[in-house]
C-alpha cells in the first residue's frame, strides 16, 4: 500500500478515535468523582493531554525515530502502545461514584443555547492556535526573520504546557467563572493582534502569550458541560461543542490561508482569524453559566 494511502488511513482511524474520546472524557467525569473534583478532573485530563502532544511533538524525531531505523509506521505504533495500556486499564475494577441515570443520549442538543456559544467560543481558542502555529513560519518570513522559527515554535508549543500547569492550580477557583473565559478570550485577541502588528521577538512574546491564554481558555471550555448540565446530557454537550469547535478550528485557518495566498501577505491568514474572534467575543460576556440543580460552586 502506498505511503501515502497507509498515511492518510491511520490519521482518519486516530482522528476517530480522537473524535470519539473528547466528548467521552467529560461525560465520564461525573461518574468517577465526586461534585467538588469535576474542575480539578477536568483540568488534570487536559494537562495529560496538552504534556503528551507536546512531548510526542519533542522526542519523536530527534529520539523516537532514529531508534525505530527511521520508520514512521514503527513510530506510530510505538506511540500507539501506551495508548492501549490506558485503554485496558478502563477494565479494571472500579467504583462507579454516580447515582443511576437513565440512557445517556450523544447526539448533539441544538436547543441548548451553550452548544452553539461554547462550540463558537472553542473555535476562537482553536482557531487562533492552530492557525498561528501553522502559519508561523509565513509570519517570520514576512518580518524577515525566519531564523527564529525553531525558537518560535519551542517556546510557542510549550506555553500550552504551562497552561495546563496553571490549570491544575487554578482549575477550582477559575472554572465555571464566565468573567475568567472572557478575560482570557480578550487576552488571546490582543496576543494574536500583537504577533500580527508587532515584529522581532515582540511578535514572538505576544503569539507566546496568545498559546498560553488560548490553552487555559480551552481548558475551560471543555469542563463546563459536566458542571451545567446533569450526567446524562454531558455527553451531548461535549460532542456538540467539539463538534463545532473543530469545524470552526478547520474552516477559519483554511479560509485565512486562501485569501493570504490571493493576497500574497501572510498576515492576512491571521487578521482571517482575528477577524472571527473580535466576531464572537461578545458571546463570552453573556455566557450562562448556572449550574444543574444540586451542584456545589467549585
């Protein structure tokens, strides 16, 4: 089988899985603990996420692959292997905390307001950071000073780092505070403005900012659906918000890109991004945040 088929057949089996897994982890949070852990479980995935994309991003080429003679199919399922350890340690034996609810449904519910809100609100966190991250090196071109990129890409990737570090910290006082998300979208804005109109390492601390704001706002974002709404409606929540969240995420950059290449200035990929952000920012500020009846503040 060609390269290139096996490629694109093992990405669209991961991202499955992904697909499948995001929306599963926040559902599962409120059968696994207890009302008052929910934020702190919520960022402790996401940091265990965050710290392995990263990780996976540093080693595998300078470490991983000259290990495995260079064979990225070896690599793959080298970095598949503790995967299916997770997966087997789901068996074991466990205390299921949660009271018995009735079948949970997984469709999305449209006539829940937060599914539009906080999927529009995921895309801007999305959209800015991977954008950024994939138009990176057009950006340095353009200011001429492309040598900066490895840099660039090293402290922006790891900013996502410390923002799940911070989370962990700050995940019970900051989770489930409409004023928080709002803030942090604001600051993701004005970080991505300033790596746009800025130049020299300026641009690089303000896109640096941009990645860590982003990723602490993302962090947020994923734990609402377990504190505002009951155990059997998390599931649909999630999936409605990654669901728009990723398409947003996809279609804003993409979009970006075309009228960059129609244009020939890169930054306009990124005022493409921008642009949505200022766009559904005011959604931040009129978030309803009420928690389910029975929920305790975090």
């Amino acid at each position: 089988m060609p390269d290139t088929l096996s490629l694109m057949i093992a990405s669209a089996v991961m991202g499955f899985g992904v697909s499948m897994m995001q929306p599963a982890l926040p559902a599962l949070l409120p059968r696994w603990l207890e009302p008052h852990h929910l934020a702190l479980g919520s960022a402790i995935y996401m940091n265990g996420m965050l710290m392995g994309e990263f990780i996976g991003a540093g080693i595998t080429l300078p470490v991983l692959m000259p290990l495995l003679d260079n064979s990225w199919r070896a690599t793959l399922v080298a970095w598949s292997l503790p995967a299916l350890l997770v997966a087997a340690a789901l068996f074991l034996p466990k205390r299921d905390r949660a009271r018995p609810v009735r079948k949970p449904a997984w469709l999305p519910d449209w006539h829940n307001p937060l599914t539009l809100r906080l999927g529009l609100l995921l895309g801007l966190s999305g959209s800015l950071f991977f954008g950024l991250n994939a138009y990176m090196a057009n950006l340095l071109e353009s200011q001429g000073q492309l040598d900066k990129l490895p840099e660039a890409l090293f402290w922006y990737n790891l900013a996502q780092v410390a923002a799940s570090l911070i989370m962990l910290k700050m995940a019970r006082r900051w989770v489930g505070r409409r004023e928080i998300i709002a803030t942090l979208a604001s600051i993701a804005l004005i970080g991505a403005i300033g790596a746009v109109v800025t130049s020299g390492w300026w641009s690089i601390i303000s896109a640096t900012l941009m990645s860590l704001v982003a990723g602490m706002l993302l962090i947020l974002l994923v734990a609402i659906p377990p504190l505002v709404v009951s155990a059997a409606e998390t599931g649909r929540l999630s999936a409605g918000t990654f669901l728009v969240g990723y398409t947003v995420a996809f279609v804003v950059p993409m979009t970006g890109g075309l009228v960059a290449d129609w244009t020939g200035d890169a930054r306009h990929a990124l005022l493409m991004m921008i642009g949505y952000g200022l766009l559904v920012l005011p959604l931040a500020f009129t978030l309803d945040l009420e928690r389910k009846k029975g929920q305790p503040e975090s």
